[in-house]
C-alpha cells in the first residue's frame, strides 16, 4: 500500500495518505481557534450588555458577509487553486483573533468593535468553508471517501468539544487569553496547509453571472441535495440554542463560564462519538430515512434542553441532540461531495455553506429576536416545537430525499463511469 494510493478499504486506510492527515490536522487546529472564539465572544458580550438581542447580533454580524460574498467565494474555490485560498482565509482569520485580544487585553467595554471584527472574521469564513469542502474530495480516491468525509467530520466536531470547554476555562482568566490560544491555532493550521501539495486548478471559466449562480441552479435541479440542505437550515433556524447558552449558564443553570463552556462542548460530544462510529461504519442504506430520523430526534432533544433546570439534563440533552445532528449531517456532506462534479464541487458547496450559515448564524440571530421578545426558555421551547413539526412534514415536502437508499443512486455520470 502506498500513501497516495491506499488499498485497504477500512475505516483507517484513509489516514495513510499525508494530505489528507495535514488536512484534517488544520481543520483540527482551525476549528478548535474558531470554536475558542465563538465562546468566548458570547459570554464577553452577554457580560457586558446582560442582552440576548446582542447575542443575535453575534449571528448576524457573521452571517450577512457570508450571504453577501458566498456565491463568489464559490466561484474562488472552482477556479483558483484550493490551498492557496485556504491559506489566505486561515491568514486572516489569524488576524482577527489577534485583534480580538488586543480588543480584550485593552480592557474597553464597547460592543461593536468586538461585532466589526466578527464581521471581518466572517469575510475569511465565507472563502474557507467551500474551497475546503471542495478540496476533501481531492485528497481521497473515491473508494475512501465516505471514511474522508467521516474522519473530517469527526475531526470537525472534537474541535467542536475542546474549543468551547477549553475556551469556558480560559474565560476564568479573561478573554483576552482565549483569543491568545486562538490566535496560536490560528497559526498552526496556516502552516499545516501550507505543506499541502498544491492540486492544480479545477476550472477556469469567467467570474459572471450564469458561473455565479452555477451551484444554486446546479442544487435546485438536484432534488436530494436541495431537500438535504433544506431540511437542515429548516432545523437548525427553529430549534438552534446555542446563541442562548450564555443567558441559560449565567441566568438560568447558574453554572458560571466553566459550565458554559461544557454546555457548548456537549452536542459535540454526542457528535464525535456519533462521527467515530460513522467513519468505521459508514451509512450505506436508508439514508434519507436516517436523515428525517435524525432531525426528529434533534428536535426532540432541545425541546428537553429547553425544560431542563438540571445542569447534567441540559448537558444530555444538548450531546443526544449533536449525535442525532451528526446523522443528518453525515448524509448532506457525502451527498455534497459525492453528487456533485468536481468543477462545481466549490460552488456547490458555497451554496451548503450559505445554507449552513443562515441556520446557525441567521438562527441565532432569530434566537436574540425571539428571546428579547418572549424570554429565552420560551424561544428554545417554541422553536424545537418547529422543528418537531419540519421533521414530520418533511417526507411529503422532499419525497426524493426520503427515497434515498445508497449514495450510489445519486452519483453524477463521470463519478458513476469512474466506479
């Protein structure tokens, strides 16, 4: 077996090629910076305005650059090389956490230079999220990609844990030091992608109107994706609770910045078991079945988060509603990147990231909404009440994607030829 060319089939063969371990290395390094940061700015701005309205400004701060510049970013990820872009957006990022400490370490108590640079960190966002989605598929022959994808998406969600625990503990000390350690991953992922072997350019076609829009049309003639990432947004929009948990640590759990912090980690938890087990045994039958599951039982369980008074309730809560979520996101990622061609592979997960921002970001900003107008525990309850209801009308809203059985019954012709 050689690094490039794996012939093992098993869950592990994967990790023997070298990129894709630099990959999943700096998504590892990037996503734990990311993580650190997010935790850290809700519960500095929730401190200093004791508002739930500012924390969905949080959200949207970052979603509207990424509504804004998604569908070029897109276009960036299918016609320049990708670890170029990613080095670039990892660069800036950097830059950003930088000027989060010196923001904190200044002491000033103003909101919106905190919610400027959120913005800033947005712009790097926008470009990272589709030129690496469409690089996975590139470090990986076809074979191994449903353990890539599934390795990835572990990888993404241990970040996910550690970021936020690590980052509550920190908040002890200040969030300046948060955004230290952030800056320090920041910096390692850089240098991680940097010795990626460049992969050449994918296509090349004119930054216009019709290669602009190539991904949207490309999904909303594919059935399956369109109900995959549509189901999601509708999810995640209604029953999200994470831009809250600053208000339910301090005000209603009572459990101080450690405990936010492990709130934040615990739907991850439930989402990297869930990954592990995914990456040795991939989904290969029923998956749109196991999606529409997923999303019942992810709303189920932030409906119990939303009654809970007990902090250990709320933290089973929010890991069973991370491991019901990873199902259903498990199955919109291989659905991505195996349905779609490689040049669209960039644009077409622009259109994913866009959906995924305006579900967490544009979510929490609806949560800052809502919580302001009716109180925090009722927006949580009314919202996975929402997403209870999506799950049962969503087999008669997308019939294709209920009849998903194998990720085979969806692969492109030059995919399909190739297997």
């Amino acid at each position: 077996m050689t690094a490039s060319s794996p012939s093992s089939s098993s869950g592990w063969a994967v990790l023997g090629i070298a990129d894709y371990r630099r990959f999943i290395l700096a998504r590892l390094c990037g996503n734990l910076g990311i993580q650190m940061i997010n935790a850290a700015v809700g519960w500095q701005v929730y401190q200093l305005t004791g508002d739930p309205l500012y924390l969905g400004l949080v959200g949207l701060v970052q979603f509207l650059p990424i509504l804004v510049l998604g569908f070029p970013a897109g276009h960036v990820a299918d016609t320049r090389e990708r670890t170029m872009v990613l080095r670039l957006c990892l660069g800036l990022e950097l830059a950003c956490a930088a000027i989060l400490g010196i923001l904190a370490f200044s002491g000033g108590s103003a909101v919106w230079p905190i919610l400027s640079t959120l913005a800033l960190l947005a712009v790097g966002r926008a470009f990272h999220a589709p030129a690496s989605h469409a690089l996975l598929a590139n470090l990986a022959p076809k074979e191994l990609l449903p353990s890539a994808i599934g390795w990835s998406s572990t990888v993404w969600q241990a970040a996910t844990i550690a970021g936020p625990a690590l980052g509550g503990l920190l908040l002890i000390f200040g969030s300046g030091w948060v955004y230290g350690l952030a800056s320090a991953l920041l910096l390692a992922a850089t240098i991680l992608t940097a010795r990626i072997a460049p992969r050449g350019v994918p296509g090349s076609a004119a930054m216009d109107w019709l290669a602009l829009t190539g991904g949207i049309r490309y999904v909303w003639r594919t059935k399956v994706i369109l109900g995959a990432i549509s189901l999601d947004l509708a999810a995640v929009l209604l029953g999200g609770a994470t831009a809250l948990l600053p208000a339910f640590a301090s005000d209603i759990l009572q459990v101080g910045p450690a405990g936010y912090g492990w709130l934040r980690a615990a739907p991850a938890v439930g989402a990297v078991l869930t990954g592990l087990y995914l990456a040795q045994r991939p989904i290969r039958r029923r998956l749109g079945v196991t999606m529409l599951m997923g999303v019942g039982v992810y709303g189920a369980a932030i409906l119990a988060f939303g009654l809970s008074t007990a902090f250990w309730l709320s933290l089973l809560a929010l890991a069973v509603s991370g491991a019901a979520d990873m199902f259903s996101v498990f199955v919109r990622h291989s659905l991505v990147q195996l349905a779609t061609p490689d040049a669209m592979r960039g644009r077409v997960a622009a259109v994913n990231s866009v959906f995924i921002t305006a579900s967490n970001e544009l979510g929490e900003f609806e949560s800052g909404i809502v919580a302001a107008l009716i109180g925090v525990v009722p927006c949580v309850v009314v919202g996975a009440i929402g997403t209870l209801l999506v799950a049962a009308a969503a087999p008669y809203l997308f019939p294709a994607l209920r009849a998903i059985d194998r990720i085979e019954d969806v692969l492109p012709p030059e995919r399909a030829a190739s297997g």
